[in-house]
C-alpha cells in the first residue's frame, strides 16, 4: 500500500491550551471563570472545528476588488472570503470587540475579551486586524470626549448584532512613510458650506471593506510636522451605499496576509469630521495606537500558540526511523524551547492586557 502522510488535526483550543487556562484560573474570580468558561469552550471547539476546517478549504482564496460594474459605474466593490464572512458574525455575536466595553466583569474584562480572541482567532484568518482598529477607534472617540461622534459610532463598533456591527480602518500610511506620519500629504479643506473634505493618497489601509476609519490629515494653513496634523472621522459609504469621495486604486499584492483587503485608497474631497481640535493629530490617535499595539502582541501569541499546536499534533502522527517524532529527543528538546518562548510572549501580552 502507498504510503501517504496525514496531515496534523486541532483539537478544542480552550481545553488543550493548559496555559490559558491556568492564567484564567488565577486572574479571574471563581465565578466569573464558571460563568465564561462555556463560551470559551464553544469558540475553542469551533476553532479546531468546523472554523479550522473552512479556514483550510478555503485557503486559496483572497478579496477581490470590482472596481466598476458592467454599465460602467465606478462602484469599488470588495468580495471577501467566506472566513471573513462568518469572522464578522462571530465578532459581532460573541462580543470580541463588545465585551472590553460592556464592562460587565469591571477591571476583568479585557482579560475575558483576548481569551476569547486568543482561543478563535488563529482560525479566522487575520480578521484581528480590523478588530484591532474597531477597538483603537471606540477607546478614541470615548477618549475624545466628542459625543456627537459617540453616538453615532460607538453602539456600532460595540455591536453584538451582525447586521449593526461596525468595523474601522486606521488610515496614516502615506507614500511617505508609515512611520513617519508628520509627513503626510493629506489635506483637508473647506467646501463651501463649511463642511471637512479630504484629499490625497493613503497608500495602506487594511481592513478596506470598514464601515468607518479614523485617518490624519493637514487642515489648510496649518503648519509641517504632527503638530499640523488632525484626526477626522470618516465614514467610507454615503446612505445611498455610494463611495464618499474615496476610491480604491488597487488591493496591495502582499508577501503575507493576503487574506487582509489592504489597499491604495485616493480622497477626492471625502466629507470628514474633526474629532478633536485641527491639530496634534498624531497625539490624538495615540489611544488608538495603544490598543492596535496590545492587538499586536496579542495575535503574535495566539499565532505563536495555532503553530505550536500543530507542530505538536503532527509530531504524534509522523513516523521516522522506527518511531514517531514525540519520541525523538531532539526533536522534543527543539519544540520545548520554542514552546517556553511562547509561554513568556504570552505571559507579557496579557500583562499588559491585564494592565
């Protein structure tokens, strides 16, 4: 018989995942871990489920952009992936981003927020980045303090319902640099009716298919540097569904996360609102930039973690000179080196979680 090597499978990933929870188990009360453990368990059974198994059928694929319909209307259409697709349903009805603002465990409950996000996300194909944004943008406008803005945004980027649920983009990478962000080009003037409009080039944007973005942008007359910068709220669609001004010149053909629909975006007088001030722009998106960081670290760990569990799965399965490879002293000496790095990532992410 032809030999055929089998590929490694996943498990519940809240229950094989011994760090997790005893991290849970001493940092959260007794019966507030009761009370979450069961959605934990259910997001870690569909994670090395049925989201795993979507997540490798439908590997091939990647956002595609329709940038003008058959009678030759601009439209700028982005089709995502079916990951995507229920990644926004799963988002919106398990609280990944709504659970670190209902405040329902107090001072606990951005610790429950990442470990829900921690035990599904390896399996929802980078759909952490937009929610990183969505959560940098609410902490933003609360921040703020402007409640006009507030009302509008925050009970949809908060959203446990799929159909009101929002997401953002986090607009500064410029041609210039994405580092540098005193050096954006974007302007942003005055119609005649005293309205904000926006124009230049962001050259990348992830999260395209957003609802919302926060981006920076020059007011008109003020000076060089962040200090000339402003932070604006924009929304991407007018009522009518149309583009508000904005066009998508092309999806970025990435090295990696080509499952992200990152794109060149051109403002051609996008309306716009100050969200606080005409100036500091870049001191005032910082909230957002905190958040997208801890976003960061985290995802770092629960990729960290997705790998590891398959290395480890795999390694009882593979076969090699008379024994498998979890039997192997090297091979076990080299997966526990990476593993106790693992473990220290994970406990620094969620130190600053915690904090």
């Amino acid at each position: 018989m032809a030999f055929f090597q089998e590929a490694p499978r996943l498990g519940n990933q809240y229950d094989d995942d011994a760090l997790l929870r005893e991290w849970l188990a001493r940092k959260l009360p007794p019966d507030m871990l009761a009370r979450v453990e069961g959605e934990l368990r259910e997001l870690g059974e569909r994670s090395g489920g049925e989201l795993y198994a979507l997540q490798q059928a439908d590997r091939p694929n990647e956002p595609r952009l329709t940038s003008w319909d058959p009678w030759g209307r601009r439209i700028d259409e982005i089709e995502l992936t079916e990951v995507w697709k229920r990644a926004a349903q799963i988002t919106a009805e398990h609280g990944l981003v709504a659970t670190a603002y209902e405040r329902k465990d107090g001072a606990h409950s951005r610790i429950h927020q990442f470990a829900l996000n921690h035990v599904v996300q390896p399996s929802l194909d980078i759909y952490s980045c937009p929610l990183a944004m969505t959560d940098g943008a609410a902490k933003t406008l609360l921040v703020s303090q402007n409640q006009t803005l507030i009302d509008r945004a925050i009970p949809h980027l908060t959203s446990r319902d799929p159909a009101e649920a929002w997401t953002s983009g986090q607009w500064m990478t410029e041609r210039t640099g994405g580092s540098d962000v005193g050096r954006s080009e974007s302007e942003a003037r005055r119609d005649a009716e005293g309205n904000w409009r926006l124009y230049g080039t962001k050259w990348f944007t992830s999260a395209t298919t957003s609802q919302m973005a926060l981006t920076l942008a020059r007011p008109e007359g003020n000076g060089p540097g962040g200090r000339g910068l402003a932070l604006f709220y924009l929304e991407l669609r007018r009522s009518d569904g149309s583009m508000n001004e904005i066009s998508i010149h092309r999806l970025k053909d990435k090295f990696g996360t080509r499952k992200l629909p990152t794109a060149e975006l051109g403002l051609e007088g996008s309306l716009a609102t100050p969200v606080i001030g005409l100036d500091h722009g870049t001191r005032h998106i910082s909230p957002m930039l905190n958040i997208t960081r801890t976003w960061n670290a985290v995802a770092s760990c629960f990729g960290m973690r997705r790998a590891i569990a398959l290395v480890r799965d795999y390694a009882k399965r593979r076969v090699a000179f008379g024994a498998s490879l979890d039997e192997k002293p090297l091979h076990i000496d080299t997966v526990a080196q990476i593993a106790s790095e693992a473990e220290g990532a994970y406990l620094l992410a969620q130190r600053c979680v915690e904090l």
